[in-house]
C-alpha cells in the first residue's frame, strides 16, 4: 500500500512539474488544457504559474526524499487545496465544467486518496 502511495505521489509530482515546465517554456501549448473558454492575456500569469507548479512537484519531490510517510501525506493532503482552488477558480469564471471536475478536481481526490493511503500505512 504504502509503495503504491509513493508511485502515485511520484507520478504527481513529475506531472506538475512537467506542466510547469510547459507553462516556463510553452504556455500557449498547455494553457488551453486549464479550463478557462478564454485565455489570459498576462505573460507573467504563465511564468507564475510555471514556478508554482514546478515548487509544488519539487515540494512533494522533496518530501518523498525525506522518508516519513505521514510528512508527505500531510504534503499531499495540504497541496490537493491547489486543484481545489483551481477548479474553484474555473467554475467561478464559467471555464469548462468538464475540465474544472475531470482534472483539477480528479487531480484532488487522487492526491487525497495517496495522502490517506500513506496517512493509514
């Protein structure tokens, strides 16, 4: 149980990272895929999202590193405040309900269903 934890935290962890990457490097590539109909026209919203997303893998990245399977799942369970708020933050702005729900909020439950598994390990 507590191996597939940790794949699953690494596998949102390298997710992230990659879409922060994409964000740095390619935003009008992976931007479409947030949700909102319209995208923002700020440059730097991209770059901030980038460096967000990228911290919150290294984040998750780092505490897998550190071994204690309850500190990461309080990582986990902290950081799935992330897609909940961006679902939150798509449905308020009338993006697309499917992306809001199917990833963002898929995103959440998984980090909160990895957080509980190394949580009751």
């Amino acid at each position: 149980m507590i191996i597939t934890a940790y794949v699953i935290a690494a596998l949102v962890a390298l997710g992230i990272i990659y879409i922060g990457v994409s964000y740095l490097f390619a935003p009008m590539t992976v931007a479409p895929a947030f949700g909102f109909r319209a995208l923002p026209a700020a440059d730097g919203y991209y770059d901030v999202k980038g460096v967000r997303d990228i911290v919150a893998g290294l984040m998750v990245g780092g505490f897998m590193l550190y071994g204690d399977h309850r500190a990461l799942a309080l990582v986990l369970a902290v950081q799935a405040v992330i897609p909940i708020g961006d679902m939150l933050v798509v449905l308020r702005r009338g993006g697309r309900k499917g992306t809001a729900f199917g990833v963002h909020g898929a995103t959440a439950v998984v980090m909160l269903v990895a957080a509980a598994l190394l949580w009751f390990a």
